[in-house]
C-alpha cells in the first residue's frame, strides 16, 4: 500500500496517542477513537472532592528515551522531575539504607552502594554483586533465555531469599509487576541491563509534578487538535472491516472509513477486533499472555510524615509509597499514594479490609503516622494493568506489523522486548506509525477522506 492519507488510531492510551500524534506530524488525517470519557489510558487522573487523583503511580527511568521524546513533544517536559543521580531510600524494618548511585562508570557506578547496602549482610551483599555481574553478561534475545524463570536464574546464581526480596524484587515488581519467580529472564534482564547495568546514569528515576492527565492526556488532545485530528471520546470500536484498499470502523453508533488503522487496545480487546490471520499468534494468545493486577492505596494525612518524594519497602504488606500531595492540589496535610504491584491476593479485597491491613504497615515505615491524622484513605485497582511477563510469553506478543495492508497493532504487551511500562507503549506506538509511513512516500498532496 502507499502511505495512508487517513489513519483511524483505535485507542487513547499511550501507544495510540504516541502514534497518532506521530502520524498528525506527517500530514495524516488522523481520527482517535477512544472508549473512555478521556485520553490517557491506564495514566490518567480524575477528581476526588477538590483534589485530582492519579489512578496510579508511575515513575520513568532516564533510559526510556522514546517516553522522553513524548514528553518533548507534547511540550510538557518541564512538568516532570529527573534526578541528577539515582537515590532510592529503602526500608527494611527498622534499618534505612539508600541505593544510589556515584560518578564512576557501570556497572561501578552502584559499588559503594551496594557495599554499604545495610538490609543485607555483607555476605549477601557479595552475593548480590556476583548476581549483578552474572546478569550482566545475560543474552537476552535468546529464546531459551525467554523461556527460563528469572527465579531460578538468581538461585542458580548463588541468589537468595534476602537478596531477592532486598533487590531484585525491589526493583523487578515494580517494573514486570510480577515477581522474580514468575518472570521470564528475557524481560528481567532488559529491565536491569538497560536500567542499571549497562549506563550509568540510565536509572534514574523520574516522576510527574503534575497530575498525569495534565501531562499525557490533556497536553495530547491539545497537539491532536492543533494538528486537525479529530479525536472521539466515548467511542467503543466493535468491529473492523477491509473494504478494498481501505477499512470500516464500526463504533456502536457510527463508523469511519480509513487508508489503515491503527489497533492500540488492551490485548483482550485488540484479539477480538483483529481479523482472523492478521497475526501468527494463535487463537486466545491474549488470554495464555495473561493480565498483572495492581491495587493503589490513596491515604491522606495531617500533618505530613514523609520527607521524601518517595521511599522503597522490603519486608512489608507496603513496597513503595510516594508523596503526591502537590500534584494532587492539597494545600494542607500530605497525600500519601502507596502502589502495590504483582497484586493478585488483593485486587478484590474490600476497602475496609485492606485499611485494616495496610495501616499498621505504613505506620511501621512511616512511625510519624501514630500521630498524625487519617483524614481520608481509598483505593484504586486496575485488574489488568499489565500483561505477565512470565517465561516463554515473548511468542505470544504480537509483532507491529500484521498480515494485512494497512492494519498495525500497538500496546505495551507487543514485542517491544519491554516489560509493560509506559516506555514500551510508547516504543510500540512510534513502531506502528513508522509501519504505516514507510509503505511508501506519498507523492500527491495529503488531504482528509
């Protein structure tokens, strides 16, 4: 086919907006169709009272370039936070230590760290450099790396439960949302090669100062707009069909005709709409690839207890807790977001249950709780926030590029060689947009169909 004049982008998330914008900037007539009532997917936000809340927490690494590069273009870059160098305070009971990183190159960049890493023993932490160094050499587009238990690869590497729980879970749950025996070592090695053991620099951590709506969502439609996309919000796709050389999207009360479409739903959602044949994988790929829970407690508390932007748990019902208070808009007391990855036995617990549990958690992190009050505590859960990273899944992600003309597939579960992050999404977007525009350079003027 030639390059598309119209493109319909199924989906408002990262990937589709990634996409769509690329595909505006190049002359496409781009229509978004998007089922929620806002762009942004699974980082958005929406209002509690006076305050807007994110639906859940979410942090970038200086390594994720391609998320980067978004927030470049949708001129909101400014409005997210990088450290200079990594620092994660970590707490483990009663003891406190801190990961970070120094000036020297990879992977001595985290020596002294490690060496003075106080929720280990010093022969674990010995052990945990021997892992580091192990899996640095890791190959991981092998297929049989693909198809081995992270877990297993750190036990037969003189791992053990303490350096597990105290580093590569630390950092493995909050980034595959699964744990280490549950994840493929493909995917754990992108995640801790390209992040820690490769640059330097590349793990640092970033976060949003404003709501997430505000920095994708918002600032997206705004760039769409002044592109002349037309964006449509409350629009379910039910049905997609070729017609000659161009495709049907039947929405429940509407259809748009289109040059190529780009699929940028949940997996569930993009099996169902994809054509039979349009990619190898085979049928209920999208259930075998399976979906990762996580649950994010909301607590808002006065005076405020927390110092830092955010703190890292081990040992804990609490992994990682983060201060949301100014991008939440609280001018008094303190917004504390607690996310929980890899959540499966606590997706359907009730609000009250988890309070009971949770609380005298966060207390024990946070000792100032005691004398603080609970001015409000709830609770956000996204049953299917990720797909599972599990060993042997890199064949069921379905590749950019389907066996039709005209038809590409975006979301973080595609074959990014990624875990689920907003990196990945935003990889596969550009992918898809890039698939469309190198069928060929349009020689004839671009205008709406």
């Amino acid at each position: 086919m030639t390059r598309p004049r119209s493109v319909a982008v199924v989906g408002g998330g990262l990937a589709g907006l990634t996409a769509a914008i690329r595909l505006a900037d190049a002359g496409c007539q781009v229509t978004l169709l998007e089922g929620r009532p806002r762009l942004g997917g699974l980082t958005h936000s929406f209002r509690r009272g006076d305050l807007d809340i994110d639906n859940g927490q979410h942090v970038f690494l200086r390594c994720c370039t391609s998320y980067r590069a978004l927030l470049d273009r949708l001129g909101t870059a400014h409005l997210t936070h990088l450290q200079p160098r990594l620092d994660v305070p970590v707490v483990s009971g009663r003891q406190v230590a801190r990961l970070r990183r120094n000036g020297w190159p990879a992977p001595l960049h985290l020596g002294k760290s490690l060496a003075t890493y106080a929720v280990l023993s010093p022969l674990d932490r010995l052990r945990a450099v021997r892992g580091a160094m192990a899996l640095r050499a890791v190959y991981r587009d092998d297929a049989r790396t693909d198809h081995t238990s992270f877990g297993h690869w750190l036990r037969d590497h003189g791992q053990n439960d303490a350096t597990i729980a105290a580093l590569w879970d630390l950092v493995g749950v909050a980034t595959m949302n699964v744990h280490a025996d549950e994840a493929s070592l493909a995917v754990a090695a992108t995640v801790f090669q390209l992040g820690l053991l490769t640059d330097a620099a590349a793990g640092d951590i970033g976060w949003s100062a404003v709501p997430l709506q505000r920095l994708h969502g918002d600032a997206a439609a705004a760039v769409l707009a002044a592109k002349g996309a037309e964006i449509r919000l409350r629009s379910r796709v039910r049905a997609l069909e070729p017609d000659a050389a161009r495709w049907i999207v039947s929405t429940d009360d509407d259809r748009v005709v289109a040059d190529a479409v780009v699929v940028a739903t949940d997996p569930a959602q993009a099996e169902l709409l994809l054509p039979a044949g349009a990619v190898p994988q085979p049928v209920g790929w999208s259930a075998a690839l399976g979906a990762a829970p996580i649950v994010n407690v909301n607590v808002l508390v006065d005076p405020p207890v927390l110092s830092e932007p955010f703190v890292a748990v081990i040992g804990s019902d609490v992994q990682w807790v983060f201060d949301r208070t100014a991008q939440s808009g609280l001018s008094g007391g303190q917004l504390l977001a607690v996310s929980l990855s890899a959540a499966d036995d606590l997706i359907d617990v009730p609000v009250a249950e988890l309070r009971v549990r949770l609380m005298p958690a966060l207390t024990a992190v946070l000792p100032g709780l005691q004398d603080s009050t609970v001015l409000d505590f709830f609770v956000t859960r996204e049953p299917q926030a990720t797909f599972r990273p599990a060993p042997a899944t890199a064949a069921l992600r379905p590749a950019t590029r389907t066996a039709l003309p005209g038809l590409v597939v975006a979301g973080a579960y595609t074959a990014t060689g990624w875990p689920a992050t907003m990196e990945s999404a935003v990889r596969s977007g550009d992918a898809a947009a890039a698939a469309l525009l190198s069928a060929s350079v349009a020689t004839e003027p671009v205008v709406a169909a």
